[in-house]
C-alpha cells in the first residue's frame, strides 16, 4: 500500500459525499412532489404520463397494495423482456444478424435484469443485438433501479406516518425517479463517457487497421448510454463480456472515476433521503457513517491483500513490487481495482474492473463477506437502504434486551411482528447461498462448471450463488454458468433474492405506519451516535458475517492457508 493510493482511494470517496448529500435531499424533495429546478422543464411531461396512465399521485397505497404494483411491474417487464431476447433475431436493430437466446438462457438473463442482478451467463458482443441492448436491457436497468429507490421510499414513509396513512403511489414514485433522476444523470454520465472515447452508436462493428498493419473487426455498439445507468442504477451486466475492465467501457482513469461515482452516489444518497422523508436527518447521518466506515475498511482489506503479492512467487525469488496485478487492469493502478472491487459488490453493481477470481484468497474473502452482509455499505440503489433499515430495527432490538425495555427506532415501537418479519428476510440469503452451493456441489453438472479444483473450487461456486441471490451479478471468472442447473438454478435464487427479502420488509413499513410515534424518554436508545453506529456495525457483521464464516472457512480462508503452505490450485 502507499500514500498515494490512499490519496486516490480518499479523493473518489470524497467526490462521491460531496455528491451525495445534495442528491439525497434532492431526491427526497421528488418523492415529495416538491418543486425542483428541473420542474419547468420536466414537470409537463411528468404531468402528461401522469395524465395517460392514470395515475394519481395524490392517492396513497397501503403496504399491500405498494407490493403488489411492485410485484405486477416486475412480472410484466420480464415477459417483456423474455419475449425480446427469444425473439431479438426478427427484432430491428440487429445488425450482427444475432438468433435468440435459448429458453433457460433467456429466463436466467431476463430474471437477472428485472430483479437488477444483471448476471451474465453469456457473452453481450457475441449474443444479444444493439436493439436487445437498448432497448431490452437498458430499459430494465431503470425500471429495477426506480423500483429499489421507491421501495426504499416506501419504508422511510412508515417512520413519518401515523397510525396507517399509507406508504406513498409506487406508480407516482417510478415515473417520478426515472424522469427527474436516473433520466437526468444518465445523461450526464453519457455524455462524458462518450468524451472521453466510449462508443455510442447503432453501428454492429467497425474494421480498423492494426499498428502492424493487419485488419480487424471490433464490436461495438450503444455502449455509453447502457454503461452510464448500469452504474448509476446499481445493475451492472457489461456490453462486452469483461465489463469495465474493456477499453470501450472504461478507456482511462478519469473514466474509472467517473464510473466508480456513479455507481457509488445514489446508493449514499439513500441513507439522507432517509433523513429527509423520515425527518430525522441526524439519524440518516448515522446510517450513512456507518456503510462509509465499513466500505472504508473492507476497502483497506482488499488493498492490502493485493499488494501484499503472491508469497508463492515471493519463494521463488520473483520480484512483483505493484504486488498481484494478475486479472487486474495496469491501466488503474492497485488503489482504484481495490476500490471498484470493494464498491462493486459492496453496492449491487456487479460491474468489474479486475478479475475477481484472480484475487488473492483474502481478497476474493472480502468481496463475498460484502454481498453476504446483504449489501448495505451501502448496498443498491434503494435496495442497500432498507436491508440497512432491517439491521437497524435488530441494533435497537438487541439494545432493548440489554436495558429491558421494548425497542423503539425514530419513535416507533419494534415489537415482535417487526422483528419476526425482519429475521424471515435476513434468513433468506443463507438459505439460498448456502442451500444453493451445497446442492450445486453434489452434482455432475455443478462439479462440471468448476474451472479450479479445491477451496477456490468451492469459492468459484459460493461466489455465484452469493452473488445472484444478492443480486449482485458478479462472478469468479472461471465459472461455466450456461447451463441448465445453474441457468435455472441461479435465475430462482435472484428471484427470491430481490422479491423474497422485500415483501417482508413492506411488511415490516406497513406495520410501522400503523403505529402512533411515540416522543423520546430517559429510557430511550439514541440512535444519531457513535455508540448506535457502533454497535449496528456490529450487528451487520456478526449476523450477517458469522453464517457463513463455515463456507467461508472451507474456501478462500483454506486456499489462504494452503498458499502459505506452498500449495496453490
């Protein structure tokens, strides 16, 4: 480690508060049908979809019925979407000349980009067309992200309400993220990605002279446009196949940057929206510490296994002073690949700068630990917020048994409903990851799709199941995840993974709303402070972290060992 990538690592988070504060309270201002200074110019198309879809905006849903429009989208857009990627070959804009994809194929692709996993079983260049990209994939890429967001909405609602006044329009919620949001940074995004030398272009592929003088035909594509909200909305899922590690997709640093922004600022946002619907600001402040805390450290972990170097090559007098730089881009440098490892699967991005399966053991470790904690430092857009919540209602649940007293979090008695409901959510990633892995390794066709043998074996297959039921989308780079047990296999895990977890938690919204806001006393647990952000960080690891400390065990902490050994695989 040095210095000066501190410095980098420091300076990007920085940017990304600078942002975020301002974003948040912008977005709670939306949500809150307020008055921006995009209104004049947004305000008569919001008005007008309003008008077309029927939607009123004034007419607030109960928890039920906000789940059950969440849930009707979501099944709607992936007959959608399922119907393009089998049908893309007819479909316009499809100058490769590109067939549709297989059924299983098609169901693991389309569930994985309503549920904004965006794991990638195939190759983007060689299988989908410009058109299924476009005007598939992108589209969905905001649709999942404007339903975390207003999911997260929903929830910070409950704390404000009294006694059931509702949760809020999701219909009112997803145009109004979408247009005045996601839209607008999109945009922006765009146009400086594409300035500094990424694609945008209906064009299927341009043939180019090499520097030796030979011809070659590169792929390309819409690619900014899908690059810009893929980051900024969490979703991940790359036009070419090696993600932002591609020069199409991310030419240099100043695009590393700008990349590693986005995908971090709406997801730091969330916790001062938060603050700003719940009106409880300073509380929004102590979520918001504590995913910088946790992302700082974990961050740090990742850096310092990388540049530590392979003890392996150490013994056999190999010098590799950048440390392991194998599967990582030189272009970036070791600060910013730990980095973007770190806020890729801390946030449910998914995108990739380096490879992850040529990780150290202990770093490979702590990009599993952050989707296992259930992503929340800080988690997706939307989705990282209220997983966070969940943790927060268990910090002031363990803090009531300590002093005897029925919990409260921001005047709302937790009670049993809430904690029930909070742990059926928190179960369902070690059901599905652990369950998952297990099943997968006690079949041919599991042990088939392993590329290593051994612990990073083991890895390679936690890995993929972690990272589609968090709906990460991410993957150790040597697994073959085309087939039929994990094309459906995986697709099902992403599926409970997103709609699983969140029903509870509107339940929990729901609940919460329901109940009178009673006023601080004496006996009161604060929750604005350093002892409160202490001890939710210590809940986040010790429940999120200790179920899967056996797995974790049994891959890359036994890999690690075995290396020091002298062994690798």
């Amino acid at each position: 480690m040095s210095i000066l990538g501190w410095v980098q690592i420091v300076l990007v988070l920085a940017l990304v508060l600078l942002a975020a504060v301002p974003l948040g309270r912008f977005i709670a201002r939306v949500l809150g049908g307020e008055r921006t200074f995009l209104s004049p110019m947004l305000g008569p198309v919001e008005r007008v979809t309003f008008r077309l879809a029927g939607i009123d905006p004034t007419r607030s849903m109960g928890w039920r019925g906000y789940t059950v429009a969440l849930l009707m989208l979501s099944a709607v857009h992936f007959l959608l979407l399922y119907a393009v990627l089998r049908a893309q070959y007819y479909l316009p804009f499809n100058p490769q000349g590109f067939t549709g994809m297989s059924p299983r194929l098609a169901f693991n692709t389309a569930v994985s980009f309503v549920t904004n996993t965006n794991w990638q079983a195939y190759a983007g260049e060689t299988t989908l067309s410009n058109g299924a990209q476009m005007f598939g994939l992108t589209v969905h890429n905001f649709l999942s992200a404007a339903a975390g967001i207003a999911a997260a909405a929903a929830v910070s609602r409950a704390f404000r309400r009294v006694r059931g006044d509702g949760l809020g329009n999701f219909w009112a919620d997803l145009v109004r993220i979408t247009l005045y949001v996601l839209l607008p940074l999109a945009i922006v995004v765009t146009i400086l990605l594409i300035a500094l030398g990424v694609p945008q272009t209906m064009l299927g592929s341009i043939d180019v002279t090499t520097l030796e003088g030979a011809k070659q035909t590169l792929a390309i594509g819409p690619v900014a446009f899908q690059e810009a909200i893929k980051l900024l909305g969490t979703n991940g899922g790359g036009f070419f196949n090696v993600n932002s590690a591609h020069p199409f997709e991310n030419p240099g640093v100043l695009s590393d940057i700008i990349e590693n922004w986005s995908l971090l600022v709406i997801p730091f946002a969330m916790p001062v929206m938060f603050g700003c619907i719940a009106g409880r600001r300073r509380d929004g402040a102590a979520l918001l510490t504590t995913m910088m805390a946790l992302l700082l450290v974990f961050t740090g972990c990742i850096y310092a296994a990388e540049t530590a170097g392979n003890p392996l090559l150490h013994a056999l007098g190999v010098s590799d002073v950048m440390g392991n730089m194998e599967g990582k881009e030189v272009r970036f440098g070791q600060a910013l690949n730990a980095l973007f490892a770190a806020s890729t699967t801390a946030t449910s991005t998914g995108a990739v700068i380096a490879m992850h399966d040529s990780l150290m053991p202990l770093g490979g470790l702590v990009t599993l630990l952050l989707m296992q904690l259930g992503e929340v430092v800080p988690g997706g857009v939307g989705s990282g917020l209220y997983s966070m919540l969940v943790f927060a209602l268990l910090a002031v649940f363990v803090a009531g048994l300590m002093v005897g007293r029925t919990p409260e979090y921001l005047g709302k008695k937790v009670q049993a409903r809430e904690i029930k409901l909070a742990m059926l959510a928190v179960l369902i990633l070690p059901l599905l990851i652990l369950g998952g892995t297990a099943i997968s390794l006690c079949t041919a066709s599991g042990l088939g799709s392993l590329a290593n043998a051994g612990p990073h074996g083991l890895s390679e297959m936690l890995y993929a199941w972690t990272s589609a039921t968090a709906n990460n989308g991410s993957a150790f780079g040597g697994l073959s995840a085309d087939t039929p047990l994990l094309d459906y296999g995986l697709g099902i895990a992403m599926l409970f993974g997103r709609f699983a977890f969140l029903v509870p938690v509107l339940a929990i919204a729901g609940s919460l709303a329901a109940k009178p806001t009673v006023p601080p006393s004496a006996g009161t647990f604060p929750t604005d402070g350093p002892l409160f952000v202490g001890l939710l960080a210590g809940v986040i690891l010790i429940l999120g972290g200790l179920q899967f400390l056996p797995a974790l065990s049994l891959g890359p902490l036994a890999e690690h060992f075995a290396m020091l050994a002298g062994k690798t695989f």
